[in-house]
C-alpha cells in the first residue's frame, strides 16, 4: 500500500514537471533558431508629442486603480510597454482598490510614486494637505484635447494639480423584464412593488447618495438633521430591499437575480452584453459623478519622466485603447472626436446635451461628518 | 528563560533549542497582537486612556444576541450530523474509512471563501436548487438572505472541525470496554450513554469549541449568504477595521467578544470536567 502510494505521488510530480516544462518557452535546439518579432502593429501608431530617450534607464513608479489601464490583454495594446519601448522608460506599476487605501499608502511615508489617478475627492483632501507636486499642464503637449467641461472642476480650479483620465455617472440600472414601467426617478428603489428585487451599495458613502439624491439633498451637507433623515430613509427602504452588494451587482443584475441597482455607466454596458434585458436610466433627481484625474505625488523623484508619462496617456491614439479598454467616459475630445470610438455614440457614457444629468460630486467631507455617518450607516445595517 | 524556575523543574522532554521557535512565535503573533487589541480598546484616537469604547457594547447588544443564537443553533446541527458520522466511520474498515475522511477533507483544501460563494449559486432566485424545483413546477422559494442561509453557510463550512475531533477520540475507544458493557447486560442505549458518550466526551467538547469559535466570530458568510442585511457581531468588526476606520471601537468589541468567548468556554468545560472524570478535555 505504501508503494503503492509512493509511486502515485511521484508519477504526480513527474506529470506536473512534464507539464511545466511544456508551458515554458520552446528549447531552441539545433535548426530551430527562429526570431518572432512580437512588436505586432505598435510601430504604426504615431504620436504628436515629442518623445526622446535622454531618460532611458530610469524608473517611474505608477500607483493605479486594478484594471484601469489597457494591459495587453483581450487584443487591447500594451500602454506601459508601447511607453517603455518609446522612451526607454522603465514602468514599476501597482494597483489599489480604494482611493482611501491609496492615501494611506502615501501618507505612511516610505513610498515614491510618481503617478497615482485619485478621484475628484481625494484629490482635493490630497491637495489641501500638500501631497501633490504642481502638474505644469501648459507643457503637455496634448493636454489641449481635454473638453472644456472637465476643466476648472471643483477640485482643482485652476488646472494645477491633475490631468482628467475618466469619468463616470451612477445611474440607476433596471431590468426591462421584471418591471413593467421605465423608471425616472430614485422613487423606484423604495417601490413596494419590487418587493426582494432592489439593490443598493454596501459602503456608507454611496449607499447615502442615493437616498440624499431623492430627497434632494446635497451629497456633502454640513448638516447632520440632513443625514439623520438620509438615514432614515435607507431604514426605510432596508425592509424591501434584497441585499447591500458591491461586485455582485454584475452577477445579480445579469442573472436575474435582482430587477433594480445603481450602478456605473460603463459597468452596465458591460452588464447589458451578457443580458440584454437590462436598461439604465439617469434619474431626474441628478446624480453622483465622479472624475479620476492624473496627479503626480509630492514623492515622485522623477518628475520629467512622469509628465512624459501623462503627455502620452494623452496621445489620442493611447486615449483611444484606454477608453475602449476600460469603458468609462473619456475626457479627451480626440476620443470623443474620433470615428473609429466603439462607444462615440454610446447615449449613457455620452448624454446628449438636453438629456444631461444633474449631476452632483462628492467632496472631502471634515472629518467629524465622516464619523457621523459612518455610525449612521452602522444603525442602518443593525436595523 | 532562564535559570529561575527551580520551584518548577522543566518537563522531561523540554529542549530549548527545538522550543525557541514555538516560543518567538507565539510571541510575535499571539502575544504582541493581543496586547495591541488591548491598547486600541482602551484608548481614543489620540492615544489617551478611555473606556468609551468597552462602555459601547451595549450598543451591539441585540447583535451579539443574533451572533450567538445563531452559533449556538450551527454548533447544535454540526454536532447532530457528526456524532452518529464520527461513530459509524470509526467503525468502518480501513478502505471505506479512508475514502470517507478523504470525503471530508478535500473541501477544505479549497478557499473556504469560495465555499461559501458556491452557495449563492446554489441557493439564489435563479440558482440551481430553485431552477430544478422550477421545472417541477414549485415556485422560487426565498432560500438566500435568510437567517437559514447563515446558519447553513456555518455548519457547511465548520462541520468537518466538529467530525473530526469526536472521530479521533472514537477511535481511541476501548472495544473491549464495549464487550464488558455487552456482557454486563447493557442495553445497546445504555451502552452509548454509560460508556460510548463519557469517554469520547473530550472530542465533543473539542469539536464544540472549534465550532463555536469561530461561529460566533465570523463575518464573511452572514455578509454573502445573509445579503448584508442581517449584521453579525463579526461583521460590525470588520466594518470598524475595513470601512469605519474606528479601530478604537473595533479593538474594544473584539476584546468584549474574546472575553465574552472565554466566560462561556470556562462554563463549558466546568460541566464537562464533571461528566469526564479524568478531565482530559481539552481546552480552546
């Protein structure tokens, strides 16, 4: 028996190596020197701004959101290595999954990075606490291609501190097979009707949007009566409502599981692809919209090669593949311009004029605020 | 470590060189973090001393209450399903009995995340259990977001802790105790309760500590199974650590919830000090 079991396990392991030894690239024996020129179509691409090599060799260190950048996958290009074979520019990347996980990173200390994409909050918190070198947008060549409407915003009114990447709206997403009418309104995630079908965020700061976004409330009141009956208003809706998710939401709404969300934009069209039942609706109430901009951190030791770095993020080309890869609004009118742009004509990334959203940002909310909600947010869920 | 203990001569088998490790260990990971857990509970943001954060826990009374309703009725299910398991596997014969730890084994090999993950498939509106009863006409039953959910989610995921204890001290069991009850003229019941159920009371009490722990203290199942809508003691403490950022209040609950642990341990293994005479029970 024992042998017997000895024997297994190492026919296992020999199985295993075998298989490794496949998947490694193929053994260059005698005759079989062929080069493969993996470089595909990267050349054809040209670029407007002026890029030289003079900094080839070094190293800059990027700090992103998870999946928010073409990375070669999926027939999308490869941007940090079409950069890095333009320039000679080394790429250190990294990802975080929360603007919040991000600022704690920085604010340890200990790190240098030389480009982090906040969103619009966290930039102005950033901002106001020094974290942030000045972005000099006037020599980035491309920076002319960023629309007009995401200049000048809140949080950085002069342009001094960061280079729009994407932008998104949260609207409400609906399943066109289990609700009979074609909702306008907040309203609907508190309908009775839809009793067990309703979804709403699983993190405080969201999940009060949508009730403040109804009652009509400013996203970041200093008023604390305001929120209480924000508050009440989620304790309300809790005794219909199906479950607080947040990734879920993809499988739920595709699957029929829940009729009605609020979600990102660009998240839905994803979600339409695999059931085409599912319809979105910017409510008439206004809603949450938030901008990731491009910054450059007080820590950056390569300041020269980091503004090459955005200037290329810029390249119309470049802002194309981002835009196509990751889904969200682009800021950059040599997108928006362009013709071969799946998603030009696309009426929830891009409302036509008239049908524009009201739209509201979150902003750095005092400290205190924060707390309160947060314990209003834990009574809610206890309720 | 040094030369002081001659009040208490060092065990036969201790070796310093072999238990060093065991000891810095311990220390880096259970000693220093309990006494982190302790400082954040007794203090506020700025680092000064305070009971506020202990004098809250009123506030998560009626949670605690769900928490340990609910692992108590886990731990309860868990031990029904494992005893009579753990005693007809003990008495299997080698082949079978292998097959059937290997049974209960291999699911734990897998995430214990995507375990309880693999349950919303199955227990979903639309997910394999309400599409089968679907086709033969029984409409959707609401089996997710329930209470029942919870509860599955924990015995599913815990049971094999609770099996595996009692069916190493059935094991243990000495048949020729069994064969003496037999000639004695014990019933078959009497059997179980005179001899089989004292002695392998050390793996029950055992399993029920493995089960319970972490039960009372789990988060990720009422959160995935439960919709996020029925909050568990666990879940208040991770919405401290992970969204909250009030570590304070979140160290002062889990200090609560540890002593709180320990209190009905003790309780627990008082009673069963009595039923086991050689008190051989084990602790936590």
């Amino acid at each position: 028996m024992k042998i017997k079991a000895f024997a297994a396990i190492v026919l296992t392991l020999i199985l295993a190596f075998s298989l490794c030894a496949c998947n490694e690239e193929p053994q260059r024996g005698v005759g079989m020197d062929v080069e493969i020129d993996f470089s595909e179509d990267e050349a054809e691409i040209e670029y407007e701004g002026n890029y030289t090599k003079e900094l080839a060799g070094t190293t800059i260190n990027v700090f992103n959101w998870g999946e928010y950048i073409p990375d070669g996958t999926e027939g999308s290009l490869d941007i940090n290595k079409a950069f890095t074979k333009l320039t000679g520019i080394k790429i250190n990347y990294t990802t975080y999954e929360s603007n919040e996980a991000m600022y704690s990173k920085l604010k340890g200390g200990g790190v240098s990075y030389d480009i982090i994409i906040p969103s619009d909050y966290m930039i102005e918190r950033m901002k106001k606490e020094g974290m942030l070198k000045k972005v000099d947008t006037s020599s980035l060549s491309n920076y002319k291609y960023i629309a007009d409407r995401y200049k000048n915003l809140y949080f950085d009114e002069k342009n001094e501190y960061s280079v729009p990447y994407c932008v998104g709206m949260v609207g409400l997403i609906y399943n066109s097979a289990m609700i009979d009418e074609k909702p306008d309104s907040w309203g609907v995630m508190w309908d009775e009707r839809y009793n067990d079908d309703i979804l709403n965020f699983n993190n405080p700061r969201d999940a009060f949007a949508v009730a403040q976004l109804y009652m009509g409330y400013n996203l970041n009141s200093s008023d604390l009566s305001k929120w209480d009956s924000a508050a009440e208003k989620l304790k309300e809706q809790k005794t219909i409502l199906q479950s607080y998710v947040m990734d879920e939401i993809f499988q739920k709404m595709e699957d029929g599981e829940a009729a009605i969300a609020p979600y990102y934009a660009g998240d839905f069209l994803l979600m339409k692809d695999n059931n085409p039942d599912l319809e979105f609706v910017y409510p008439k109430e206004g809603v949450n919209i938030f901008v990731d901009s491009i910054c450059i951190p007080k820590s950056s030791k390569n300041y020269e090669a980091a503004m090459m770095y955005i200037n290329f993020l810029l390249e119309p080309e470049i802002a194309l593949e981002i835009a196509e890869y990751v889904m969200y609004a682009s800021p950059h009118t040599g997108v928006t311009g362009n013709e071969d742009y799946s998603l030009r004509d696309n009426e929830y990334l891009y409302p036509a004029e008239e049908n524009y959203p009201k739209v509201q940002y979150f902003s750095d909310i005092p400290e205190e605020i924060r707390l309160y909600y947060e314990r209003l947010w834990e009574e809610v869920k206890l309720h | 470590m040094k030369n002081t203990s001659v009040k208490n001569p060092k065990p036969k088998n201790y070796n310093p060189i072999i238990c060093t490790p065991y000891t810095v260990w311990s220390v880096i990971f259970i000693i220093v973090p309990l006494f982190m857990v302790a400082y954040y509970a007794f203090t506020d943001k700025t680092g000064a001393f305070t009971l506020a954060n202990i004098l809250e826990f009123p506030r998560y009374a009626k949670t605690f209450g769900i928490s340990l309703l609910y692992s108590v009725e886990a731990t309860i299910i868990c031990l029904i399903i494992a005893y009579p398991l753990a005693y007809f596997m003990s008495n299997m014969k080698a082949g079978p009995k292998r097959m059937l730890s290997m049974l209960i084994m291999v699911p734990m090999w897998m995430n214990f995340l995507i375990r309880t993950y693999s349950w919303i498939t199955i227990l979903a509106r639309t997910g394999i259990i309400n599409t089968l009863l679907g086709k033969i006409g029984i409409g959707p039953l609401k089996l997710i977001n329930t209470p029942g959910a919870i509860i599955l989610g924990m015995v599913y995921n815990f049971l094999p802790y609770m099996i595996l204890p009692i069916y190493t001290a059935m094991l243990k069991l000495d048949h020729s105790l069994l064969e003496a009850a037999d000639d004695l003229g014990a019933s078959p019941f009497m059997r179980l309760r005179k001899v089989i159920l004292p002695l392998s009371m050390p793996g029950v009490i055992s399993g029920i500590t493995m089960v319970f722990v972490p039960c009372v203290s789990t988060f990720y199942i009422s959160q995935k199974l439960g919709g996020g809508k029925t909050m568990l003691i666990g879940d208040v403490i991770e919405m401290q650590f992970q969204s909250a950022y009030n570590y304070n209040l979140g160290a002062s609950i889990s200090l609560v919830l540890m002593v709180l642990i320990l209190i009905s341990l003790a309780v627990m293994n008082h009673f069963a000090d009595k039923d086991d005479e050689e008190g051989g029970g084990l602790i936590i």
